[in-house]
C-alpha cells in the first residue's frame, strides 16, 4: 500500500509541472493573441499614380530590382524595395485625420514617419518623377487602390501655382479642391487592379509641375493613408512618362512580373512580414484608444512576461522534485 501512494505521489508531482507548463504556455498564447494585428487597410492613387504606385510599376517592368525613372532608382537605393512591394502601405495607424502640426512638412509623401514601412526617400524633393500628363479645367478619373476597403473619406489637395517639384512639399503649398465621401469601387478589394473611383474636376489656368495629393481618413479607425501623384498641366491626356511600362493594365504588369520571375502581388498587411515591421514601428494602441481593439503596451508586456516567468518556474520546479525523487530513491 504505501509504495502505491508513493507511486501516486510521484506520478502527481510529474504531472504538476506539464500543468503549470500548459497553463503558462496558454496564457502566452492569450498574451499574443491580444497584441496588435497591423493594419489592414491600405490604397494610394493609382490614376493619376502615386509615387510608390508608379515607381513599383517601373520596376517590375524592368525586370529587376531596380526601376529605370532615376528618382525611383534612388529611393530604392536609400529604402530598399520593401516598400514598392507594400506599395499601397503608405499609412499612419493613428492619423485620427491630422494634417498641419502633425505631418511635418517634407513629409507629407511618406505619411510622416510612424507608418510600418520607410517611404522616407518618397519626400525627395526633385523634378524627374515618374509623371501624370493632364489638361487644366479638364474632368479626370480618380482612382485609388482598395487593397482593403473601409468607409472613410478622401480629401484632395493640389499644389498653388508657384510650386516647383524640387522645393519639399508643405502644407501651405496645397489647396484643399475635393472631399469625396466613400466613392464606389471598382473591382476586388485585395487585388492590384481594384479601385475606389470618383470624378475630380481640374482648375482652369494651371501649366506646369504640380502635386496632387490624396488624404484618405477612414472613419471607423484612427488609420490614415497618404498618396503623391506627380503630374503636369500640359495639354495631356493620362499619358505617363518617366517611367518602363507607364501604360501597363494591371493585368498586363502581373503577366510581365510572372515572366521576369518577380512577385508583382504585394505582401498583405496581415502577412509575417508586415506584423513584424508593425511591431518594430510600435503600432500598439494607447490604453485611450478602445477603438482598435489592441492591449496597450504595458499590459501586453507585463502578461508576456508573465507567462514566460510562469513557465520558467514550471520548469524549474519539475527539476527539483526529480532530483528529490532521485534522493529518495
């Protein structure tokens, strides 16, 4: 009788670690479940085409890593290619519709600095952007990626005269011209080709370089995204010049890319990769903001910590007791 309560004994202290081991195991998966997924909303203009937009194009239509137009060139020589390939990423996950005093000037191109992705070297203050020709006073069609689709709406802002592409673009070089109120889509959500659309009436009397630039706010978020479209008011048409492959369909661009042996589908927010860069950027909401759903940091850390404290323990206490089993023994 008592070697079979000594029996019991031991096999209930082997079993209290895997418990405790299990438990922990669960509250670290909990603790992670309860971090911030990164954002899932993104799109920047497509016609008249954004800087990452065009510039992505360029370089899959080159058939290499690098794209021909040589302002392109050079942000990817300064940034990488990451953020050609999350093209449509040009975000701030706590925009909250802020403008002046919150984007710096000479930053409005990259959204600031507090999105996941680097579209620093996007500021570049030059001439030779890939660029969108369009005739003043003339209708145009907007359209701007719905890579993921929320209700939101877009204000559009073009520069005053008097702005030149090689001077950084500031708040006060822009004049608000439209707000548009969840346009209708064209196309899938989740694909290069799918598209917010609406119709944008041009000024009378502009020549020249200017900027068109494009605050999308969503309205059941904080989450903003930002888009710069070079273009020139010079009797044109949608012609794009600057650039391999400006006339390229979607369609067209993903055949090309296939080809070359390039990946011309973009990584998606909710992929490893961008969870990871949301992470080294610290999209983690402030104990305030209820709204997205994210553990504010402390709290995600304190119960990580936890967790792996609580496992630690577990682990340390089964190999005592083996060893007093062994003693006894």
């Amino acid at each position: 009788m008592a070697m079979r309560i000594t029996l019991r004994s031991r096999t209930t202290t082997r079993r209290a670690p895997r418990v405790l081991s299990l438990l922990g195991a669960g509250l670290l998966g909990l603790t992670l479940a309860g971090l911030p997924t990164p954002a899932s909303a993104h799109g920047v203009a497509m016609e008249p085409g954004s800087r990452s937009y065009l510039c992505y194009k360029d370089m899959i239509a080159s058939g290499n890593q690098t794209p021909s137009n040589p302002a392109c060139a050079a942000a990817v020589a300064q940034t990488g290619t990451t953020p050609l390939y999350n093209w449509f990423g040009v975000l701030d996950s706590n925009g909250g519709g802020r403008t002046k005093g919150y984007i710096p000037d000479g930053e409005l191109c990259s959204g600031g600095h507090n999105g996941p992705y680097n579209f620093s070297s996007y500021n570049a203050a030059r001439s030779d952007w890939p660029t969108t020709h369009l005739t003043a006073g003339s209708t145009i069609q907007v359209k701007y990626s719905n890579w993921a689709a929320h209700p939101g709406k877009f204000d559009v802002y073009l520069t005053k005269d008097g702005w030149t592409p090689d001077q950084p673009l500031a708040w006060d070089d822009l004049t608000l011209t439209q707000t548009v109120n969840n346009p209708p889509q064209s196309g899938g959500a989740g694909s290069d080709g799918g598209n917010y659309y609406w119709d944008l009436q041009l000024p009378q009397g502009r020549t020249g370089k200017h900027m068109l630039f494009i605050h999308w706010i969503r309205s059941d978020s904080q989450e903003n995204f930002y888009s710069c479209s070079d273009i020139a008011f010079d009797g044109g048409n949608g012609e794009v010049t600057g650039m391999k492959g400006g006339q390229l369909s979607a369609a067209e661009l993903a055949e090309k890319a296939e080809k070359a042996g390039i990946t011309a589908d973009p990584v998606h927010a909710e992929h490893a990769e961008h969870a990871a860069a949301a992470g080294e950027a610290g999209l983690v909401a402030s104990a305030e903001d209820s709204s997205t759903g994210y553990l504010p940091a402390a709290t995600a850390l304190s119960l990580t910590g936890a967790a792996l404290v609580f496992g630690a323990g577990a682990v340390a206490q089964s190999r005592r007791r083996r060893r007093e089993a062994g003693q006894n023994g």
